[in-house]
C-alpha cells in the first residue's frame, strides 16, 4: 500500500486529460442527461407525487415535496455519475478498448491509469451536480449562496463514488457482473437514501441501516446547501463522507493495481 502512495504523481492528470478529450467530443450526447433527468424527476415525482403528498416533516419544519425531493436529485446525480464511469466505462476501457494496456505503455504508471480514472469520474460528478443545480435554480428551487456548497459536495462525495466504482471493477470477472452490485449497493441506496422521502419516518433498524449509506448523507449535506437550512448532522455527515472518499479511494488504488499488475 504504500508504494502505491509513493508511484502517484501529476501524470495522473495526463489520464484525466484523455478521459476529459473523448468527453468533450461527444459533448452533445454527454450534456443532454444531467440537463434533462432533474427535469425528468421533478415533473414525475415532484409534480406527480407532490400532488399527493403535498407536504413532508423536516428538521421540525413543513416542507413542501418538491423543495424536499429535489436536492435528492443532485445526490443521486453524484453517485450516478461516478459510479458508472468507474464501473461499466472503465471496465470497456481496460478490458475491450485495452486502453490502459496502451497508456502503460508510455512513461505513466499504473497508479497513474488509477488515479486519473477517479478524478474524471469526480469532475463528472461535478459537472452533473452544477447542471442540475442551475436547472433546480432556474426552478426557483435553490436559495443563494448556500446553493454554491453542492459544488464541493459534489467533488467530495464523486470521490467516494469514483472509489467504490473501481473498487468493484477490480472485484467482477464479467462486465454484467455489475448488476450484482447495482441491485447489492447503489439501488438500496438510491430508495433508501433519504433522496425521496425523510429517514426519520423509517423504523429503528432501517434507520440505522440508512445512516450507514453514504448517499444518506451526500443527500442531507445537499439538501442543507440547496435549501439553506444548516443542519445538525452536517458536520458528522462530512465527516462520514470525507473519510470514506479517502478510505475507498485508498482502496480502489490497492485493489486496481493487484488486478491489472498480477
């Protein structure tokens, strides 16, 4: 583990740049979804279950639903986001495109591949999350300057996303192998999240289980940003959401480098 510490360097950036390169060529295709889904949800479930529920209990106060869901928006955005491109586009690019094959073979090491992995699949969390943040603004459903948090939210919880993404990748034999882990990991996270409705509501022992994901909290510390109301648990949810980051980061370089140098 340390070794790997000690092969990281700037050149990782030179990974983030090819990664950066193929994006911006594709820009069309590789925009619409982060400006269309908070859309897409808003109109199906704020506007829809909204008319049903009208208002939700939080932090003691009543909240509209809309208001409510949308921040949960942006966190799914996150964890999408970073754990896709660290997932099934990572998994193409270093056993079908042997990509990585061929940036080894230059100067850059391994570690380097790695790194530079985990910071394009961070800045494209960063990029969803500041699309859909100014949509939920044109909205009107962002208060100001607090909104301007999501962004190192953002970059905090790609991180984590980017690192439990390649984390798997270093584990499945078979790209459809990731299914087990989006039906293990991201969906229960995804329902249970607090993205769609207040974890108080649930029993004890679920409520327990959803403090334990991370999307709980990226959705609490986004919500406190888009809604400007400082919550109680913001500082212990960063706390969770940084030592993870770091944590599975650590991990995803450890693993991914057993993997692709046997």
């Amino acid at each position: 583990m340390r070794e790997i510490w000690k092969n990281l360097s700037l050149r990782a950036l030179r990974v983030w740049q090819r990664d950066a390169d193929v994006y911006f060529t594709t820009w069309k295709t590789e925009f619409l979804p982060p400006l269309l889904e908070p859309i897409l949800y808003v109109f199906a479930f704020g506007l829809g279950l909204g008319q049903l529920i009208h208002e939700v209990r939080y932090q003691g106060r009543s909240l509209a639903y809309l208001p409510f869901m949308a921040p949960g928006v942006i966190a799914i955005a996150i964890m999408f986001w970073a754990f896709f491109e660290t997932t099934f586009s990572s998994y193409v690019r270093m056993y079908y495109q042997k990509t990585y094959d061929a940036i080894v073979a230059t100067p850059l090491l391994v570690e380097d591949v790695i790194l530079g992995e985990i910071l394009w699949a961070t800045t494209k969390a960063v990029i969803a999350a500041t699309i859909m943040l100014f949509v939920l603004t044109a909205l009107g459903l962002v208060a100001w300057p607090s909104g301007l948090l999501v962004i190192p939210i953002a970059a905090v919880g790609g991180l984590l996303f980017a690192g439990l993404g390649l984390v798997t990748t270093s584990m499945v034999k078979a790209i459809s192998q990731f299914n087990v882990a989006i039906f293990l990991v991201i969906m229960p996270m995804f329902t249970f999240g607090g993205t769609f409705f207040p974890v108080d509501i649930l029993p004890p022992w679920a409520l327990g289980v959803a403090w334990c994901l991370p999307l709980t909290h990226i959705s609490l510390l986004t919500r406190a940003a888009v809604l400007g109301w400082p919550h109680p648990m913001a500082v212990w949810s960063a706390a969770y959401v940084s030592l993870a980051a770091l944590g599975l980061s650590a991990l995803a370089l450890w693993r991914m480098k057993r993997r692709l140098v046997p």
